[in-house]
C-alpha cells in the first residue's frame, strides 16, 4: 500500500530527515489546559512553593543577626534560641516541600492519565490510512516514552522549576537591598549564564527532539522484529536484522549522546560562572568590609546569597533538560492528536424494522429486519445490492490503483475476485468499508451512495474476514462475541457450529471460557481463523466479505466448513478473494483482476471455456504471483 508523502501536522521534516518541533509555546499552553482542570490544587502547590521559598531566603538573612548580635558579642543564650528560631524555619520549608511534592504527583498521574485517555479515544477516530502510514511501533512510543517524559516533567520538573524560579527572585531582591553594588556583579554573571542556558538549552531542545523520534523508529522496528520472528529464522535473515537494528540503535545512540552532551555540558557551566561569582564577591566584600561599608553579619548573609542564587539556576538549568525532553514528547503526542480524523458525511443510518409485505415500520424491538433511514425519514429496506460505478481510486494520488472500475453484485449472490498480488482485490472490499473513498466514480449500498451512509451503520451491516487473524487477550467467547457485543451464548456457540469451530473450542480445557493471550498463540493458526469466521457469523450480516479467509485452513479443514460456510453466505451477498480457486467455483460472478482492470468475468465454465487468464490461472499454466 502506498506511503502518504504529506508531513505530519507540526512541521516537515528538517535537513536531518527529522520532524521539525512545533511551536513549544502552543505545546505547554495544551498542557496547562490539561493542568488547568486542578486550579485548587495548583494554588494549594503554588502557597506552598511561595512559603517554602520565602524560609529559605529566611533562614539565610537570620545568619546576619547570628553573626553580629549573638557570635560575635558571645551571646551563647540568644544564639541558641536563633538557632531553634532557625530550625523552625527550615522544618516549616521542609514540610512545604514535601506538601507539594505529594500534590503534584497526584496531579501529574491524574494529568497523564486524562491525556492517555485522550490520545487512545483520539486513536479510535483515525482513519485506517493514518494506520498504514505511520509504524505501530512509533505510535506505541507516544503511549509509553512520551507519556512518561510528561509525566516526569509535571510530577517533578515543574514543581521545582516554579521553587527554583521563586527562590532565586526572592534572594535577588534581598541581596539587591543588601547591598545594591555587590548585586551588579551578581548581574553581570547572571547574564552569562542566562546566555549560557540561551545557548545550549537551544541545542539541546531540537536534539531531545531527534531523541524521541528516533526512540519511536527503533521502537517501531524491534516490534516489527518480535512479530516476525518465525521468518527471519525461516529466511536466516538474522544478520540483516541485526545490521538494520545496528544502524537505528546507533541513529538513537547518537541522537542521545547529543541531547545528553548539552544537557550534561550546562550544569557544569553555570556551576562555574557561579564560583567565580562567587570568588569576585568574596573579595570586593571583603574590601567593603575592612573599610566599613559592610558589617561582618551582612557580609556573610550575602555571600551566603550569592551562593544561594546559582542554586535556582543549576536547578533551572537541570529541569530545563526534562522539560524539554517532555516538550519533545507532548509534541510527538499532540502531532497524533491533531490528525485529522475520519470524516463521514453520512446522514443515512441503519434502523431495525417490521415488515408488512412491502411496509417498512421502524422498530427497536429484534425483528431480523433492518433498513437504511434516510435523513428525510424514508426507509429503504437493507438488501445487500453493492454495486460499483466507473470507479477510480488512488491511495497516494499519484498512483492509480482502480481503473474505471464497474461491478454489480445483487442480493444473495458470490462474487469471487482473482487476480495477482497487487491487482487491487483487497483495494475494493476496502472501498465498501469506506476505509478509503474513491476520487471519481459511486459506490451504492441497495441504491444509496456509501458516502451518504453513517460509517459506523455501513460497517456494521459488514461481516469482514481478514486473511490475519486478529484475537484479543478474552475468552473464546467473548472474541466470538466482538461481532456482536450483545449476543447470547447460544447464538456465540451457533456461530461456532456454523463456522465448524464448535467441535475444537469443546475439547479446550475450559471450552468457550478459555482464556486467550498473545492473540491465541496457543491455538493453530487454522483453529484462529474458525474463530474469525465464527465472530463474522455471529454478527448476522447481509453482506460478507472474506479475504483469503480460507489461506490459512487446510485442504481436509477446509473440506469440513465448506457446508458451514455455505450455510453462512445463504441469502447474503458475498464477496470472496482467495488464491485458492477451488473456494470461488460455485461463485455466481468471478472478476479477474490486473493492474487495476477487470480483465474477465463470468462464472466458473465460462471462463474455462474463453480460456483466457482465468482458465491459465486454472489449469496451472500460469500462476498468481
């Protein structure tokens, strides 16, 4: 299936071949609107960072009357009752500190959690193409990697980043009252290191950014690789596996290095700056203290603020690098947020119905019956009449997959399709599905364009069986009944006799209550196919479609459902693709496809007796490739 060539939401790729960041601003101001739903809270966390802030800056300006009232003078009473003063106040930051350490966890996984939901509801409503376009894998990431870095950033980084912020205005301003002069040296460094974290914060937001990406492409690839396993053993294909891993763990190495290597290089520089700072204070204080400008208290309170100010910002520094390895991974989530999502125009929706001869009386009591309600009320009765108009459909726009395809299949009946891999057979059940609209040409359900139908009421008067099994970790039962939730475990054990499954699930140690994981792994792949065909008969559908549902069925197994299978496709329209042509000759029509064109069709002797395609693909003198 064709790749989509148009970038992502957010920004193309840049010169590395790496997605280009988002506006970061837009990022947080989504990420506090997600925060925003806990204000209490927040102001809870915020009175807490304010006062845990203000008795650190405390407890530094008391060492000014410890120094020239209590030590200095000998004062050993008062210098005790300044030091019990003191540790009341670092006990009551202390207890700040853990307060709203506790409260934003709580925020953090509450937060998380809304946007996980968000993001896998956001997933359900994404056409099928966003699917075939982007690895599983990659979009794993953002569920687990992604998530996790906002997490860290919320619950942590965020808290401490508003402390550290709070801390360092709080001990500017008094160093600043202290003593305006010595604060100009203070600026002067505190301009270099802002430019410092200008610099290599920068630097290191676009490589956090490649860091994640290239986590989601090797994420994608090791997923790949654990679900095919059997053919890289089969094809010995491990040394390739291993080269192709090589080079995406060595592309996420790199990119990591990076990220890490200015993250890493910003502590060390601003720690630094702050001791030279902090040297160069030392000294012209001091010579302000011989001469008398400054008294020995206030002197050492405000080398004890000069220190204290580089403290917020390496702390700054540090949280910066979280906080912007979670905006790298709130960007890859919000990019899959801002997917457009399927459209459906569709007004007309399926109803159950009673039928009075020809009257049609809509229902919701069970009846059998459904028809297609119009958006002006008119009832169509649900048939089963699929028919193809002059039909042409790219999925990339560039290359044309249909050509000017034209099909009836009326109520009740077979039509097989055949053709070599390519030829754009599953291209058009797809079609019905609405999975993809067609660019030129109708498609009609019993004379209703699919367009003008609901989506999820056009599915769901679909039976679908795919040639890959899919099995959800359940009962046998309940994977039955995902073709309908509502069914009774009478119509889940009919289905199962129906499609001739009954019979293995009985000999299973539990039966139909028989747990399922790893997409039933512990069954055949034969036994996971019964099972397909059994949910698709349990769901009741007019029209069925089945795509190489027998590929993975054996001769004798297939033997033994053929009845099964033909009782199911009884009075529905049914659509076959199979590679097997034993399956599709009682078809009423087979389509032979190539590259796109209906090349013949016909049932089964009139195409043996045109001895064309079909009648080579028959007889064996010429093979499905």
């Amino acid at each position: 299936m064709a790749k989509s060539n148009t970038p992502p939401r957010g920004g193309g790729p840049n010169k590395h071949g790496f997605q280009r960041p988002r506006n970061t601003k837009q990022t947080f101001l989504r990420l506090l609107g997600y925060l925003g739903k806990y204000k209490l809270l927040l102001i809870l966390v915020a009175l807490c960072l304010l006062l845990s802030s203000i008795a650190s800056v405390a407890t530094g300006y008391l060492l000014k009357p410890i120094l020239n009232d209590y030590i200095i003078p000998g004062d050993f009473p008062g210098l005790l009752k300044m030091l019990f003063l003191q540790g009341g106040v670092f006990i009551i930051s202390a207890l700040c500190s853990y307060v709203y350490s506790r409260l934003m966890v709580y925020v953090a996984q509450r937060t998380v959690a809304t946007i996980r939901e968000d993001l896998f509801n956001k997933m359900q409503e994404l056409p099928v193409s966003y699917f075939d376009t982007h690895l599983s894998g990659d979009m794993m990431s953002r569920f687990t990697n992604d998530m996790d870095t906002v997490s860290e950033m919320i619950g942590n980084s965020f808290a401490s980043l508003l402390s550290n912020v709070l801390t360092f205005v709080a001990t500017f301003v008094m160093m600043l009252v202290m003593n305006p002069l010595l604060t100009l040296i203070t600026v002067a460094f505190l301009f270099l290191m802002l430019l410092v974290v200008k610099t290599i914060g920068g630097k290191s937001r676009v490589n956090f950014q490649r860091q994640q990406q290239t986590l989601g492409a090797l994420n994608g690839y090791i997923e790949e690789m654990i679900e095919g396993q059997k053919v890289i053993k089969v094809f010995s294909h491990e040394e390739k596996a291993m080269e192709a891993f090589s080079k995406l763990n060595e592309d996420y190495r790199v990119a990591g290095t990076m990220a890490q290597s200015y993250a890493g290089a910003m502590m060390p520089a601003m720690a630094n700056l702050s001791r030279i700072d902090y040297a160069i204070t030392c000294c012209v204080g001091g010579l302000l203290a011989i001469r008398g400008v400054f008294d020995v208290g206030s002197l050492g309170a405000y080398l004890l603020y000069v220190k204290q100010v580089s403290q917020p910002i390496n702390g700054i520094s540090q949280q910066v690098n979280v906080i912007l390895a979670a905006a790298a991974g709130a960007e890859r989530i919000f990019d899959m947020m801002d997917a457009p999502p399927e459209t459906d125009a569709g007004k007309t929706v399926l109803v159950r119905v009673e039928k009075d001869g020809d009257t049609l009386t809509e229902t919701q009591r069970r009846t059998g019956h459904w028809a297609w309600k119009k958006p002006d009320g008119a009832l169509v009765e649900l048939r089963g009449d699929v028919r193809f108009h002059d039909v042409t459909f790219s999925y990339d726009g560039e290359k044309t997959v249909l050509h000017n395809i034209s099909l009836f299949a009326k109520p009740g009946q077979k039509i097989a399709f055949v053709g070599s891999t390519g030829a754009g057979k599953t291209t058009i059940t797809n079609l019905i599905n609405r999975f993809y609209d067609v660019q030129e040409g109708t498609i009609t359900y019993d004379g209703i364009d699919v367009k003008d139908i609901a989506k999820d009421s056009l599915r769901r008067s679909l039976g679908m069986v795919l040639q890959e099994t899919q099995l959800f970790t359940g009962t046998i039962a309940d994977n039955i009944r995902y073709g309908k939730p509502d069914a009774t475990d009478e119509e889940v054990r009919a289905a199962a006799r129906l499609a001739n499954a009954d019979t293995f699930i009985r000999h299973l140690p539990k039966g139909y209550d028989t747990m399922l994981t790893g997409g039933g792994s512990d069954l055949s792949q034969g036994e996971r196919q019964l099972l397909s065909i059994a949910r698709a008969a349990v769901s009741d559908p007019p029209v069925l479609i089945l795509d190489e549902a027998t590929s993975s069925i054996d001769t004798r197994t297939e033997k033994l459902i053929e009845k099964g299978m033909d009782s199911l496709m009884e009075d529905r329209t049914v659509f076959v693709i199979a590679h097997r042509l034993s399956t599709v000759r009682n078809a009423q029509a087979i389509l032979v496809l190539e590259k796109g064109e209906i090349i013949e069709r016909g049932d089964h002797e009139a195409l043996l007796e045109e001895k064309g395609r079909y009648y080579q693909l028959y007889t064996g003198s010429a093979e499905l490739s």
